[in-house]
C-alpha cells in the first residue's frame, strides 16, 4: 500500500479557485489582432476599437406619433370645453422633406417618423383632434413644446462613443451600427484554442469501444464551450498515455493556438505526464498545479513561452466545470472582451440538505422543478465521470468555502449551464 500511495500525485499546494483563476489570467498573455468584417455579421464578436458616430441621430425632428405638426404656443389653453381651431395646410410625405413653413395658427398632417417641417415644435396626437369643417382642425389638448417629437441628436450626438471597445456585440449594437450606416466594423480575430485529449482508454465517438474504453467526450463539449465563449476550437485528436506522443503532439498544438486545453486520461500517470509535458514547452510553466475545488482539484494552470496551458481533469463532468470556470474567462479575455456580463442565474430553494467540507468550493448540479408555491433546486447526483450528470441539470449550485454546507430550503443561486 505504502508504493501505491507513493505513485498518487501530490498537490502540495491547494489554491482556492479565485486565487488560483487572478494568478493564472495575471500572466496570460493578450495580444489582440484586428479583423474587418461586415457588420451583419458581427453578433458575439468583440470591437477592437470604439465605434464613434460621425452624425446625430435622429438626423432631423420627427414625430413619435400620427397626429398634426403644429407652433407649441397656438394649442397653449386649448381643451375638450375650449378647443384651438388651427388651418391645416397639407401632409407632410413620409421619406421626404417638409414643403411647408408653418405660420401662427397652421398645423399640418404628420405620421409617426415623419420629419416636423420648418415653424413647429410640436405634434398634437391625431385622438385629441378631430376635423370640423375642410381645411381646419379642431385641438382639444395643449402640447408643449418639443411634446410628441425626437430632436435632433437626441439618440446619438454627431462625435459621441456609441460602442466602446471590447463590447460583445448583441442585436442592438448590430442595429446601432446599421442605424449609422457603419457596414463594416473592426473587431478582434477569434483566439483560436487547441484542444487536445490523452488517455490510453479514450477512442473517437464514431468508435465502437472495446471493454475498458470510453468515447471521446471533452474534445467535443469543449468545442462547444470555446465556440461559445468566442473563439475557435482546433481539435488536435487522442494522443495515447506516452511522454513521447504527448511531447510532439503539445509541441505541435501551442504554436498554432492562443490557448492549448489538454485533458488528461484517468489515471494518475496519466496526469504526472501532462504536468511534465506542460512544464517541458516553456517558462514560466506551470503556475497552479491543484484546485481546492471538487469536481475538478487535480486542474494545471501554466503560460509557455507567451501562450496559456490550461490541463483539465479527464473525468466529463469535472472537464466541463472547470472549463466553465477557467477557459471560459481565458477565451474571453483573449477574445479582447473588457465587460463581461454576468452568468444567467436564477434564485430557487433547495429541495435537499447539501454536504460539503470546510475549505473547499463546491459546484452541484441542480434541476429546477416547479413547487407547490417555489420554483426549487433539486440535487442531480452523480460521479465526475457522468456526462449525464450535467445533461439531466439546468445549473450549478456554489457551495462556498467557509460553510459545510447548504440546508434543505435555504435560497440558493442557481448559475445555468
């Protein structure tokens, strides 16, 4: 027993997740590269530069309702019991511009959007008029001025930044950017991260496995995480548990990336050799080698010769979660992302009694489920080595360090998968 336990590797140092995530992006080297694209197709890239209106919007006063231009001062007084009665003098087209100039107790026909022609300052909505002869208009409401109307530059002043750097663009930004007619847009090239699993037990997903064999699951999910978070997974494929074959094939992955993901096989030796083969492809090296953290405690964190290493355990469900925790922020950052926002969450009570122990985080997955009067957390139990754990939940539950536990009822914050 004595030998077997000298094999096991030893973590000499547990670093607590957030200390051991500060440490790791401390020394993360970002070099961003700039790409031009169109914008349409800009959703989820980042913007290497602010984007700076060189016009106001709206570009003229227009009119947020259908109604009647009109001179503010010539409906001042005007009610159902003492209405204004004012010439009308023409529509006003849409899409074009205003022939008229409105002298003192004129109006005009205007439709939402529509641009105010010269001498109005306000539209009167069309529900507080009505017609009561041809060519006059009876005003049963006094507007003020500037009632009814957008003024010029009241969206966007002409020289205003309108899109900071680093923004994840959303359908908003992209509508912004069609609004100024900005059709192509600088943003940052996607990192692209190698990723890179071992372990003499693991065959690709098109494989029959034979006993003692498992399908490739992490190269795939974390593709999927990658892609998600905004970069571009390179898969490098299986390599087999020999310091040999890791050695060329991490040589060959870090060069072309900007992030290299290895997960390691099951087995101790398995992931003595990616902690060796991490520390052989350049200084400083390996930064934190051990989580306190359960699923995932055995996690590497390394810079090689500029470029981030992150080494995951080999377990699915301890893979996922600590991607979700370390690669997610890297690739981020990497993707030139300066305000990240937060994770979806939702608050549920727990439908059961939680264990932990004391010094360590946890990270439950739950389901939620609809009580009689609360939505509530159900715990979905299950080993590290468990995809479906993961698959059955809706998110995970932090259990926090310095408690030993959560209590069946506590409210808890649900973060989504």
């Amino acid at each position: 027993m004595g030998r077997v336990a000298d094999q096991m590797p030893e973590f000499l140092e547990l670093v607590p997740p957030h200390i051991a995530l500060n440490t790791w992006m401390a020394q993360l080297p970002i070099e961003l590269e700039a790409e031009e694209i169109s914008s349409d197709a800009g959703l989820g890239r980042v913007t290497i530069s602010p984007v700076i209106s060189d016009q106001p919007l709206p570009a003229f006063t227009r009119s947020t309702v259908d109604g009647y231009a009109v001179r503010a001062e010539d409906s001042y007084g005007a009610s159902e019991s003492l209405p204004a009665y004012l010439s009308l003098v023409g529509e006003i087209p849409m899409g074009g511009l205003a022939k008229y100039v409105l002298l003192v107790g004129q109006c005009a026909l205007i439709h939402t959007g529509g641009m105010l022609p010269t001498g109005a300052n306000a539209v009167v909505m069309l529900e507080h008029t009505q017609i009561v002869r041809p060519g006059e208009v009876e005003i049963l409401r006094a507007v003020a001025a500037g009632e009814n109307t957008l003024q010029v530059g009241e969206d966007v002043r002409a020289g205003e930044p309108v899109i900071p750097a680093g923004t994840k663009l959303r359908p908003v930004e992209i509508g912004g950017l069609m609004a100024l007619g900005y059709t192509r847009l600088q943003v940052v090239r996607k990192p692209r991260v190698g990723i890179l699993s071992s372990g003499d037990e693991v065959v690709p997903p098109g494989t029959v496995p034979n006993p003692g064999q498992v399908r490739d699951v992490n190269a795939y999910t974390l593709s999927a995480l990658v892609e998600a978070a905004g970069g571009v997974p390179i898969r490098y494929g299986i390599v087999t548990d020999d310091a040999a074959a890791l050695d060329t094939a991490v040589s060959k992955a870090l060069p072309a990336c900007d992030l290299l993901v290895i997960t390691a096989g099951s087995s101790a030796s398995a992931r003595d050799l990616t902690a060796e083969a991490i520390n052989r492809l350049g200084q400083p090296g390996i930064l934190v080698h051990g989580v306190n953290i359960r699923p995932g405690k055995p996690t590497i964190l390394a810079v090689c010769d500029g470029k981030g290493v992150i080494g995951l355990p080999g377990n699915p469900v301890s893979a996922l979660v600590i991607a979700w925790l370390f690669v997610t922020p890297a690739v981020e950052a990497l993707s030139g992302l300066k305000n990240r926002r937060q994770r979806q969450s939702r608050t549920a009570h727990l439908a059961s009694n939680l264990p932990s122990q004391a010094g360590r985080e946890d990270w439950v997955p739950v389901k939620l489920v609809e009580g009689k009067h609360e939505i509530v957390a159900e715990p979905v139990y299950g080993k590290s080595n468990l995809i479906f754990t993961l698959v059955r939940a809706d998110g995970l539950v932090r259990i926090p360090p310095d408690v030993t536990g959560l209590n069946a009822g506590e409210l808890v914050e649900v973060v989504f998968l």
